[in-house]
C-alpha cells in the first residue's frame, strides 16, 4: 500500500491471483488471460484477453476481476481492456502457457484424431484406448495410437513392446521418430523412451513439447486414424491436444461409481468449453463376468452411471463394456483382449464400439 493508502499493483495482481479458468482450473495470471495489471489514482486498469474457446466466460471473468480489485483500499473503479491473445510469431516468448499459441495445424497423412479421456484415473481409460485402436486395425483401417499420459506410459506394456526402442533419426526440430508397429497399430510412447520405473518429473511447458512432438515429428504415414490417449483430470496434456490439432472428436471414458462420474463431469465440460467435440460417453467395467459363468453379470461397481452422464450431456453413450478376467490377464501380458480373446463379449463390445466411431469416409475401401 502506498503512503497515501492507495492499493498497489503487487496488491492488485495478488487479489486476481485466484481467479481461474473454469475448464483447466489454471490460473488467469499464468494463462495471461489477464495481463498489464496497473493501478492509475484511484482506477484498478488490467487488459483481458481469451482465446477463441473461452469466451463464453468473458462475463464472468470480467465480474469476479471487478469484484476482487474494488474489494482493494482506495480503488473505486475497474477498467477493462479488451483485446485479443498474441498470435504465436509476435516474437514474445511467454510460451504455451501465456497464450500465445500457434495455430491448430493438421498432422500429415493423418485423417482423424480422436482422444480417449476421463476425468480420474483407475477407470481403465488405457485399456480402452489400446483394445479401440486394436479393434479399428481389425476393422481394416490404419491406426495409429499416440501415448500422451506422460507421467504414466502404460500403454508399451498393453501392447507387449515396453523392451523395444523406436528408431529416432536427426535431432532438435527436425527429429523424426518412427513409431512401432504392434497388433496393426503404429504406437508411439513416453514409456518406450524411458527406463522402466523411471519417473517423468516434468513442467508443463516441457510436457507440452513432447506431445507436440509426438504429433508432428513422428513418421506416421498414411494413417485413417490417430487415437490419442490422454492423461486423467484436465490438465496441460488437455489443452495442449485441443490447441494443437484438429480433432474429430474425444470419449469420456467413466465407470458407473459416482465418484467416477463426477471427475468424468469435469472433464467432459472442458472439452465442450474448448469446442471440441465429445462424441459420447464409454461406461467401462460396467458389468463382471464370471469365467466360471460366462452368462452371469454382476454391476459390481454400479448402474446406469455411463447412461446417466451421457443424458446430461447430450451425447450418446457408446459403449457399455463389461469387465473379464481376460481384459486384465490381456493388459499384464501384453495381449489386449480384441486380439487374444476376438469372440469375447468384452472384445465385441470393443468391435461395436470401433464401428459406432467410424465415419463411412472411413471405412476401408
């Protein structure tokens, strides 16, 4: 505060500090939504500028700024600066987190990307992304599966190929990556570049560039489709995806428990806040099936979560897939249960699923 008992601009910045993005739950002030905060006489002044995708809540935003800087000694009025974010090659170098984002680019070769997100872990989202990418390559299309849970690659192991190392050729921006091939799917992956157990300690920027590397500087080919397996919550993975490429769509993917549901919820909103598009909700483990009893079903962790969240919605609920042995036993053993156990009942929920999210333009000729 100054001598004369005017709030400062340090003051100021602190009072906006735990304003947030409703969708990623970051900060305006990391985001640099909210910038060039300065105090003129007895006038709080700051600039507001949101990307395209989250400007449905500049109302908001702009009333909890107003409500924080009056609440501050000596101010009596707020000014609002509008304007939009800095394109990427303004020549700052604030990075993603400041919004000064390039622009979405699409990803050579590559027809489709769809994303496979839920809002908590523990919900098999991994396990749904490798058996959809298995059950789409058995489909007769070419799939490619990008592993974007950095801090927690399971994917290498699903597929049986955590001992093998991709071919990495160049370097800085012009390394190219060659992705393995498994079970007809072009996989790439943090955990193939990694020791085993050796944990990713890194910040967002960092994790940021790696996706980004994965989408663009990796030999893909010719690919019909690019699913993406994203880590739980709504975090930077999230937003880096939804800013960088264009993007068919993303499947929430939940089970039936409330708890599951209610992060699934959060996710699913951001998403809808970024514009992009989800198309429908995956209830996993929604029912046991006994080997013993193969005609017994047993919701032991509940009913009608998947359906219920997808009516909220308005998306369709794609799948309903039930939980056997096999899908676990396939998982530890590298053998995802659409390629061991083809004739299951979880592995033909996997094949109705892949059909329900193929376009006819799609379809192999």
């Amino acid at each position: 505060m100054t001598a004369d008992g005017m709030a400062t601009a340090d003051q100021a910045l602190e009072a906006l500090k735990p304003l947030c993005d409703a969708g990623s739950g970051r900060t305006l002030l990391d985001l640099a939504w909210i910038s060039q905060v300065r105090i003129q006489a007895n006038r709080a002044v700051f600039r507001l500028a949101l990307p395209g995708y989250a400007t449905s809540q500049r109302e908001r935003i702009a009333a909890d700024a107003r409500a924080a800087l009056l609440g501050l000694e000596g101010i009596e009025d707020v000014q609002v600066e509008l304007s939009q974010p800095e394109p990427a090659d303004s020549g700052h170098s604030h990075g993603p987190a400041a919004g000064s984002l390039p622009a979405q680019k699409g990803i050579p070769g590559v027809k489709r990307v769809i994303a496979v997100s839920s809002g908590k872990g523990g919900v098999g989202k991994s396990t749904v992304a490798v058996n959809l990418a298995c059950a789409m390559a058995r489909q007769g299309l070419k799939v490619g599966l990008l592993d974007a849970d950095i801090y927690g690659p399971n994917v290498p192991t699903m597929l049986g190929v955590a001992d093998r190392t991709p071919q990495v050729r160049g370097s800085g921006e012009q390394q190219i990556l060659t992705p393995i091939e498994v079970c007809g799917v072009a996989m790439v992956s943090m955990g193939l570049l990694i020791q085993e157990n050796q944990p990713v300690v890194w910040r967002g920027p960092m994790l940021n560039g790696i996706i980004r590397q994965f989408l663009y500087q990796v030999e893909w080919g010719e690919r019909d489709v690019l699913v993406v397996d994203l880590p739980p919550g709504t975090g930077d993975a999230q937003l880096t995806l939804a800013q960088a490429v264009p993007m068919a769509g993303v499947v929430i993917v939940t089970t039936p428990q409330k708890v599951s549901l209610q992060d699934a919820r959060r996710g699913l909103a951001m998403f809808l806040q970024m514009g992009v598009t989800v198309l429908g909700v995956i209830e996993n483990m929604s029912v046991f099936i006994p080997p013993d009893r193969p005609e017994a079903r047993y919701a032991i962790f509940g009913s009608g979560g998947g359906a219920e969240l997808a009516a909220e919605a308005d998306v369709p609920l794609l799948a309903q897939l039930p939980l056997e042995m096999g899908v676990v036993e396939g998982g530890d053993r590298g053998l995802p249960v659409v390629v061991a156990q083809p004739e299951s009942p979880t592995a033909q929920a996997f094949l109705a699923l892949a059909d329900a999210l193929l376009l006819p333009s799609l379809s192999p000729a």
